[in-house]
C-alpha cells in the first residue's frame, strides 16, 4: 500500500487557505488580534472611571465636537467598505482591482489619520495636554492608540500595494492580505465604540 502524499494546496479553498502554512499565520493573526481586544479593554474601563475627573480642565461636552468626528466615522465607515471589495476583487484573482480598492482604503485612512491629528492640535491649543486632568489623559490615549494602530495600517496597506506590483497574487500575498483586512475591520469595530461611548455619551451626558 502506498503511503498518502502530503496534501500541498487545497484549490477548493481560497488563495489564503491553500498552503497550510499560510493558515497557521492566519490563525496567529487571531491571536494578536485577541491580544489588542485585551488592550483596548483596559482603555476603556480606564476611561470609563476617569472620563468625570476632570479637574480645573474642560469637561468631554466642551471638548467634544461631533461635527468632525461623524466626518472621520464616515470616512472609517467607507474604508472598511473598499477593504471589503479589495477582498472580493482577491477572490475573484483580480490583482489589479486588489491594488485599486487597496490604495482607496489607505487614502481613506490617511484622510482619517490627518483629521484625528488636525482635532488632536485643535484640543491641545484651547484645553491644554493630557496633563491637565486624568480626563484628558485617559481620552488621549483611548483615541490616539486608535490612531496609531490605523497609523500603522495606512502603512502596512502601502506596503502590500507595493508588493502586489512586485510579486503579484500567490498564497503569501493572499495571506496578508486577508489578515490586513481582519486587523482594518477590527479597527473599524474599535472606532464604533469610540464613537459611541466617548465621543456621544460625552455630548449627551
């Protein structure tokens, strides 16, 4: 009796999944992804419990505007949408469309990025630091880790843009793709809450 040969790809299964080895990476990826759930909890309880202390400093309803903020949920909203066609274009073994949703996606962060920057100086200028009050404090860095995590992402996706040109499509760059867009679509969860337990129980509370 022959011995079974070891299965080498799975063509039934999507570019990703077909080399096992790119499944393992896929599934380490859930696990970082578990480890920043971790971080983010702990933001928000620490929010949570300093959000009222706010000193001699500003409260959240002065600091808060809603106006830009809906912009910059609008603008998150719509990337995390392209992030979802790029994925379909990848399944359908588009490269080229792969590259264009991509590149919309990271100019869509990039819009983010600089609005969140440009509302950061705008609140540094009329409230002062993060040194002012644990208020402060908390909602800088709840916000900014945010920000710095889709900082990252605006990176990486340029990155993959450019690898995309250079290899094109194969099991690897399927790969990192995919896990691009879970870590973009878990950023883009991330903000909801921001959204909504910040910036608009700020407003209304």
């Amino acid at each position: 009796m022959n011995a079974r040969a070891p299965e080498a790809s799975r063509p039934n299964l999507p570019l990703e999944f077909q080399d096992p080895r790119e499944s393992l990476g896929i599934l380490g990826f859930w696990f970082f992804l578990a480890s920043d759930v971790v971080l983010f909890s702990c933001l928000f309880a620490v929010y949570a419990v300093y959000h009222g202390r706010v000193a001699a400093g500003p409260t959240p309803f002065q600091v808060f505007d809603l106006g830009p903020v809906l912009t910059e949920t609008l603008l998150l909203l719509t990337s995390s949408f392209t992030c979802g066609l790029a994925i379909f274009m990848m399944r359908r073994g588009s490269t080229r469309g792969l590259s264009v949703w991509l590149l919309v996606t990271l100019l869509l962060g990039m819009a983010f990025v600089g609005m969140e920057v440009h509302e950061f100086a705008g609140d540094i200028l009329r409230f002062g630091t993060w040194h002012k009050s644990a208020f402060l404090s908390s909602f800088f860095t709840l916000v900014g880790t945010h920000g710095g995590h889709v900082s990252f992402g605006v990176l990486w996706a340029a990155a993959l843009v450019v690898r995309l040109w250079r290899q094109g499509l194969t099991p690897g760059t399927a790969r990192r793709v995919y896990t691009f867009s879970l870590y973009w679509h878990f950023l883009d969860i991330i903000w909801i809450f921001i959204f909504t337990a910040v910036y608009l129980s700020g407003k209304i509370t």
